[in-house]
C-alpha cells in the first residue's frame, strides 16, 4: 500500500498499534484505492496517549518560554524541508490538487510553529498596583489538552492546534479525522526529531466514539474542535457536562456580497477561490454569492465562462487545479445538493455532472458548479454543502444585502467587495462574522482572530487569543504587611 504509515497512533515518542482496534482504511479519493490500513484507538491505546500526556506536561510547562519555542521553530524549519514529501501524502489522504498541497497545508503549519514558537517569549501576565499592595497575573498552561481535526486541511489543522498549546507548555492528545489519518503522524514524528519531549504530542485514530472518548476522559482539561455544527454541539455539551475549556471551529455558510461598483474581474476570482478551492470544502468559503442587479449579467456570464476552465483531474499532476472530494459519502452529499438545487427550481448554469476522467472511474469528483436564479430560502443558499457548488443570488440595495446576507444560523465569515469604502467598512460593520474580508480573499494572518459567531463557533485562534485558547490566568495578590486583617476571636 502506498501510504501505509509504521504503525496507527503515535505515542509517547513512538509509534503503537493494537490489534483489536476497529480497521480504518485510508482510501485515495481520486481512485477509491486503499491506500493504508490503520486501526482505531482502542480504550488501552487513548489511556496510554492520555497517561503519556499527563506525565510529560509538568516538566515542559516549567522550561522557560523561548526553550519551547526553539523546538517549535526547529519543527517548522523540518516541516519546509519536507514539504514535497508532505503535499504529497495530503493529496493521497485528502485527494487536493498538489498545486494547493505544496503551498497550503505543511507550509501553513509551518508558519504557525513558527508564529507561536517567536510569540510565547513576549508573552506574559501583568502587574497591577494596588496601592502599596499590588497583584499579579500569571498565565498558567491548562494541561493535557485534546484537539479534534477536520478531514479539509489536516496538518494545517494539527498544526495550528498543537503549536499554540504546546508553546504555552501544555500538551496534546490529537485525533484527526477518519478520512484523512496519516499527515498528523509525519507531523508527530517531526516534533519528535525536532526535540519535543516524549508525550508532549500524541496522536490516536478512530471514529466520532474516539473523539468522544477523549472529550469526555477526566484528565483531559481542554477541548478544541474543528468540525460540523452537529459534532460541535455534541461535544461541548459533553465538555460543558465536566466544566471543561471548549473551542469550537464550526461550519459556515458565508455571504460573499459584490456591489455594482466593484472590480468585477478580482470578485469574481475571489468567488471562484471561495467555492472552488480545496474543491470548495473550506469552512469559510464565500458560498451565498450575492450580486447586484446592476452588474449581474455580466458577472455571472463572466464567472461560468471562467469557471468552465477549471482543470479538473488527477490531484498528482501539477496542472490540475481541482480535485475529488474526500470520500465517498461526501460526494454523495454533495451530489444530493445539486439535485435538490435543481428541485428547488434554481438554474444549473454550469457544472453539476460527475465527469468521466480516464484512469479515475473509482473517483469521487464533482464538477466546479455555479447556481444562478437562486433565492435566499432555498436549502442550497442556507444548509453547508462543503463541496464546489456556488450559488448566485441577486440584490438591489445595501440594505437588502445586509438582512440577505444575516438571514441564517452561521456567522463564520463574510466577504464585501465594492470600490465606495464608505460602504466597504459600513457593511463589513454589519455583517454578523467573526471575520470580514473586504475586496480581498479568504487569507488567514496569524495574529489576527480567527473563529465564528452564532453556529459557526466559540473561541478564536490567532495572536494572543490562540493563548488565551490554551492558558489560564491566575491572580495573586501581595499584602506588603500594613494590610489590615479582622481581629476576629483575637
Ligand atoms: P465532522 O464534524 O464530521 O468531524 C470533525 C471531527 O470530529 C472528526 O475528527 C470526527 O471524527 C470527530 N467527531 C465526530 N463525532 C464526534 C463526537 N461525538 N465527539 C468527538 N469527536 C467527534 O466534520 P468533518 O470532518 O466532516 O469536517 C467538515 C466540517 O468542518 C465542515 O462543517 C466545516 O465547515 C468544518 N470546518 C471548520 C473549520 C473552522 O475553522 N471553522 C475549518 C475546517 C472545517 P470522524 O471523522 O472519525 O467522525
């Protein structure tokens, strides 16, 4: 098998199996061939992982901040050197066109180590003056803390989790997704030769009951989840039934907003990456397309004629800018969206068939889709479909933009695209989204929040929220002597 990885889970410094595990087969999305089997982490091997993480904790949290961060940017520097090793093990897992493999995921990581790893020796407490007497603030790492990965973008996602935690001196047990087991584990092996400690990173496999199983394990004190709105309700009921710490990186369904008087040619290219890209299963994609009666025609001519010259093809070959999706089961999904969309009475403008590509017959592709004609109350304009659909929806005025573009239960991002900034910073004030992007696309910066409102999240990643994510803040307040205390029984 050609991606079949030393064993399932990596604990402790080093990898286990356990034979009495579920089988999890690792399938390459642009054939359906198996292309490792792994197991699921049996109780034994989530205690083992747990246990490791425990011990490990204490003495990393007592290192001096920049002695973390030294290893964290060693890993990153190991994660560039490796990067055409990894790309290529995320196209096999995840079936994404190498051209976005190379430049997205490993390096992403990367720059996160690296971000967090320079970050933590400038981070500290403060000092308040009391009068005399003074209190200080100490950030306290949490302890072991679990992250739960997506099946989109799963080294950046182990990445951006661990780095974090790690640098404020926790640790991490870390179970990505079923679909896409085998990059989290290059991922531990390269902390490790980078000079983690053992048991500081620790990665197990399985299903939902896995996830739960460490969401819910007593020693576990955080939890971050990247992950649908069902899972995330799930799990933070059962961390909040415990009082644990809980983050919650959700899906979206995110209003792309193009006024009349935008540069038509970059929003349309930014609609096309914000529905195309990663084969449209991003979490923040800019999936309700909402255009202005005075340049609609034009836009949506413009974007089918564009969107009809998408490389659609084998992920390996550089040339190929879009591939399969993930699985079977969401290809099935995203194929049962498009006939709903038909149902519903939108228009098919382009796309909509499963192609016929030579040497992938077993594969999971979709062709890049554009809906036109469609209305705010259509189930393809509300519910997530995480796949290449993109739905066009007309508008006449701000105002009418502004309740479209609000008028659903997710709040993950937003995109405004228009040449009046008056109006840019108006509406990006408006839309209810943890983040706005204006006449620009999807690009995540590291010391700027990340996160959602409404059903789309809790928390954010980014700068100092990501430590705030990972740490608890301690007050201890100083008494100089003179403090007066009740001479109560005195
Ligand atoms: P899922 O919600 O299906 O799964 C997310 C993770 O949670 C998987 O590892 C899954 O395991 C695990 N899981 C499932 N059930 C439970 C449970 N009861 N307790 C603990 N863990 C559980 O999401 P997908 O993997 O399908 O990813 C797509 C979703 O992720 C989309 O909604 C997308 O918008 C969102 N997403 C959000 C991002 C953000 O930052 N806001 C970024 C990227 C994606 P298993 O896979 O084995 O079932």
């Amino acid at each position: 098998m050609r991606a079949q990885p030393t064993a399932s889970h990596y604990v402790n410094g080093r990898y286990i199996d356990d034979e009495q595990g579920a089988p999890l087969p690792v399938i390459y999305p642009a054939t359906g061939e198996t292309i490792a089997m792994l197991r699921s982490a049996t109780p034994n091997v989530l205690e083992l992982a747990v246990e490791a993480a425990r011990a490990a904790q204490p003495a990393w949290a007592r290192l001096k901040p920049v002695e973390r961060g030294r290893i964290l940017r060693r890993a990153a520097d190991i994660l560039r050197a490796r990067n055409a090793d990894l790309a290529r093990i995320e196209t096999l897992d995840t079936g994404k066109a190498i051209q976005e493999t190379l430049v997205a995921d490993a390096p992403s990581a990367a720059d996160c180590l690296e971000y967090f790893g320079g970050a933590v020796a400038t981070y500290n407490g403060e000092a308040v003056d009391l009068g005399g007497p003074f209190a200080y603030t100490r950030r306290e790492a949490l302890g072991v803390c679990a992250g739960i990965g997506a099946w989109n973008y799963p080294i950046q996602i182990a990445g951006w989790k661990s780095a974090p935690a790690l640098a404020m001196g926790n640790a991490m047990v870390f179970k990505p997704s079923e679909n896409t087991p085998l990059s989290a584990l290059a991922l531990a092996e390269i902390y490790s030769e980078a000079g983690l400690p053992d048991g500081l990173f620790n990665v197990v496999q399985g299903y939902g009951d896995v996830g739960a199983g460490l969401v819910g394990h007593d020693v576990v004190a955080k939890v971050s989840v990247t992950g649908s709105v069902p899972t995330g309700r799930k799990v933070l009921s059962l961390a909040g039934s415990k009082m644990k710490h809980a983050t919650m990186e959700l899906g979206g369904k995110s209003p792309l907003i193009v006024f009349d008087d935008a540069d038509i040619e970059n929003a349309i290219g930014g609609a096309m990456l914000g529905n195309f890209y990663s084969t449209g299963q991003i979490c923040s994609n800019g999936t309700r397309v909402f255009v202005q009666s005075g340049i609609h025609d034009r836009f949506v001519d413009r974007l089918i004629e564009r969107t009809k010259k998408i490389r659609i093809g084998d992920p390996l070959d550089p040339e190929t800018q879009m591939g399969p999706l993930v699985s079977k089961a969401q290809h099935d999904k995203v194929v049962g969206y498009i006939g709903i969309g038909k149902q519903d009475g939108a228009v098919l403008a382009c796309g909509g068939n499963v192609p016929s590509l030579q040497g992938f017959d077993g594969g999971f592709f979709v062709e890049p889709t554009v809906f036109t004609g469609v209305t705010d109350n259509m189930r393809i304009a509300r519910e997530e479909i995480f796949g290449p659909v993109l739905t066009v929806i007309p508008f006449t005025t701000e105002e009418d933009a502004i309740a479209k573009a609000n008028d659903v239960d997710y709040g993950l991002a937003g995109y405004v695209w228009t040449g009046d900034a008056g109006r840019a910073h108006r509406v990006a004030q408006a839309i209810e989204a943890g983040m706005v992007w204006v006449n620009s696309e999807n690009v995540r910066h590291l010391p700027t929040p990340f996160g959602g409102m409404k059903s789309s999240g809790i928390g954010r990643d980014g700068g100092d929220y990501s430590f705030d994510f990972y740490m608890e803040t301690k007050n201890i307040a100083i008494g100089l002597g003179q403090h007066k205390v009740p001479k109560l029984g005195a």
